[in-house]
C-alpha cells in the first residue's frame, strides 16, 4: 500500500492533545493573560495624569501632551490651574497694601504700642471706676436721670481731655523721668475719645439717645436754651408757628433764640412798605436738630422769620399720639421755639 501523507481524524486529536503536540491549553492561557497585562499595564500608563504632565514622557507619544489631544481629567485638570493663577494674580494686584501698613502705623501708635496690656488694662479700670462713681454721685443727688448723666459725663470728659492737652504741652521737649508720665497720659486721652463708647459700656451706662417724656409741669415750666430773651420777643419753648416765611432758616443760622428774635424786630423795622414784615420767629435750640413734617433735615441754630396776620400755631407742647401714629419720626416733645412779636415794634 502506498504510503499516506494525511492523518486520520483521531490521530490528529491525539497527536493535539498529547504530550507532543506543541501548543497545550495550559501554555495558550498563559500566553494570553500575559498579553492581556501588558495591554492592561499600557493603558494605564496612558490614563495617568503624571505621565501627560511628566517631562520624561516619551517622544513617541508627545502628541498626547498637547491640550488638543489631552483626554478630558487632564484637561479639566490644566483649566483649572489656570483658573487658579490667574485667581492668584488678581488677588496680589487688589491687595491693600498702603491700608495695611496705614494699620500697622496705628497699631505703633496707639497706646498698646507704648504701654503693655497690663498697664492699659488697669488704666482703663480706673476711668470706669471714675464714671460709675460719677453716675453713683447723681443718682445720690437726685440727678440720676439719663440726660443728666449724658451731660455730667460729657463735661467730666471735656475738662480731663483739656488737662490732658495742659500736660502733654507741659512735658513735651521734658526731661526722660517725665517720659513714663506724658505715654500714661496719651493712653488715657486715647481712652477717652477712641475708646470712649466702650468705657461708658464698661460702666453700665448705655450712649444710645434716650427719649425722656417730660410731664405737662415740666413743659410749663421749662425755659428756651440761651441768652435770656427780651420781653418783646414773648419767647415760647417746644413751640412752632405757621406763618408766610420772610427769611429761610435753612439757610440763615444765629447763635441762640434771642439772635432770631433780634433778627425778627430788625428786619420789621428795616423792610421797605411793599415788603412783608417778620412778627414771628421759629428757632432750633436743639443740639440733634429739629423734626418738621417736610421733606428737608433740620439743624441747630436755624432761625426762621414769618409774617402772618392772624398767627396760628402749627404744634405746642408735645405731638398728640394720634398725629405721632401717621408721622413715626416725630419726637413726644415739640424741639421748636417760637415767638410772636408786635408789628409796631
């Protein structure tokens, strides 16, 4: 028989599966999970931010590099720094520098720069002890009311300022030995006006204004701040009269009532006939101004002179509750002071 080049199908199953074939199922496996790590291993190389950002990357994929090519996490990643320096760089050229070191300037020069925290602390107890001793002695006298403490304390204030300025001049250009005595003095100047709220506060006296309503005898009693008036003026405190205005106060401001009375009785006698002839003064005594139901703010000292014929009053004594319910910035007492003089004088 001749001889067969070909193999039959069991013979080739056995010669695969024997022990002599060249490729087993075991060796195939192991070929392609190796390949599968290689491939696993690269990718992730190519995923990995260090290695876009790397500059030993190599020159065979230096096209990923470029923003264009980058995948989206480093391109978000770039995008962001960029954010960050140009966020960096406004906030340097917006910083405040010249405030900061007008600060720290002060910081040098207030009393915590020259004295320790020790030394201003004690200070400071003492002007407390100081104003509530003050306050203690007014209610003692029967003056413990907030307007009479405002006042008291205010004066206290003023003249220690004013000896504090006698002594600072007394010591400047002095001896070393009166050194220590002249930074005492600054820091106590510098409580009394800086830190001058926080003291009252300290001292349990609160500087916010205080309404006090006075009674009907006080109103009946009470007397215009100033001068004392002349008996032709008929001065009439928390009082306001309507009247045609011969003068603007808003623009014409005299020192005290007496002033806009004098005012009044000057230009009556000076106006020519077919002027009109001032009889009615309005005057602002108060230091916070005075409420009027118009559009503008009025302040101390204005003096407004009228003329009417038959006068009227516009308010006296105190604004009735029902006027302050449809008008909330009206005061309880009328702040105006007003009188009506004769024509023939």
């Amino acid at each position: 028989m001749a001889p067969s080049f070909g193999l039959s199908s069991s013979s080739a199953t056995s010669e695969f599966y024997g022990g002599r074939s060249r490729c087993s199922f075991k060796t195939a496996t192991a070929f392609i999970c190796a390949c599968n790590v290689i491939v696993g291993i690269y990718f992730l190389r190519l995923l990995s931010p260090a290695y876009f950002f790397s500059s030993s990357s190599s020159p065979s994929v230096t096209l990923f590099r470029s923003t264009s090519n980058l995948p989206y996490s480093a391109k978000f990643i770039e995008a962001q720094s960029g954010h960050i320096r140009e966020a960096l760089n406004v906030w340097r050229k917006t910083e405040p520098v010249d405030l900061i070191k007008r600060v720290q300037q002060i910081r040098r020069e207030s009393p915590a720069g020259v004295l320790d925290d020790e030394q201003l602390e004690l200070l400071r107890e003492n002007v407390t002890f100081e104003i509530i001793n003050i306050m203690e002695e007014l209610k003692a006298a029967g003056n413990g009311s907030w307007k009479h403490q405002k006042v008291a304390l205010e004066q206290w204030r003023k003249r220690n300022l004013e000896d504090l300025d006698t002594l600072a001049e007394e010591t400047k250009g002095g001896k070393t030995e009166a050194q220590p005595k002249a930074q005492e003095a600054e820091a106590i100047k510098f409580l009394l006006t800086v830190g001058w709220s926080s003291l009252l506060g300290d001292a349990g006296f609160d500087d916010s204004p205080v309404e006090e309503i006075p009674s009907d005898a006080e109103l009946a009693n009470a007397t215009i701040p100033g001068r004392p008036l002349p008996a032709a003026c008929r001065g009439e405190p928390h009082t306001d009269y309507d009247g045609a205005a011969v003068r603007w106060g808003l623009s014409f401001h005299v020192e005290s009532a007496a002033d806009c009375c004098q005012a009044c009785i000057d230009q009556a006698k000076s106006a020519k006939p077919e002027e009109m002839k001032c009889n009615i003064w309005v005057y602002c005594p108060e230091v916070a101004g005075c409420y009027s139901p118009d559009i503008y703010e009025h302040r101390q000292k204005e003096c407004w002179l009228k003329q009417a014929s038959n006068p009227r009053l516009n308010f006296k004594g105190k604004y009735s509750p029902e006027y302050r319910k449809t008008h909330p910035r009206a005061p309880v007492v009328v702040p105006w002071a007003a009188g009506v003089i004769s024509l023939e004088q």
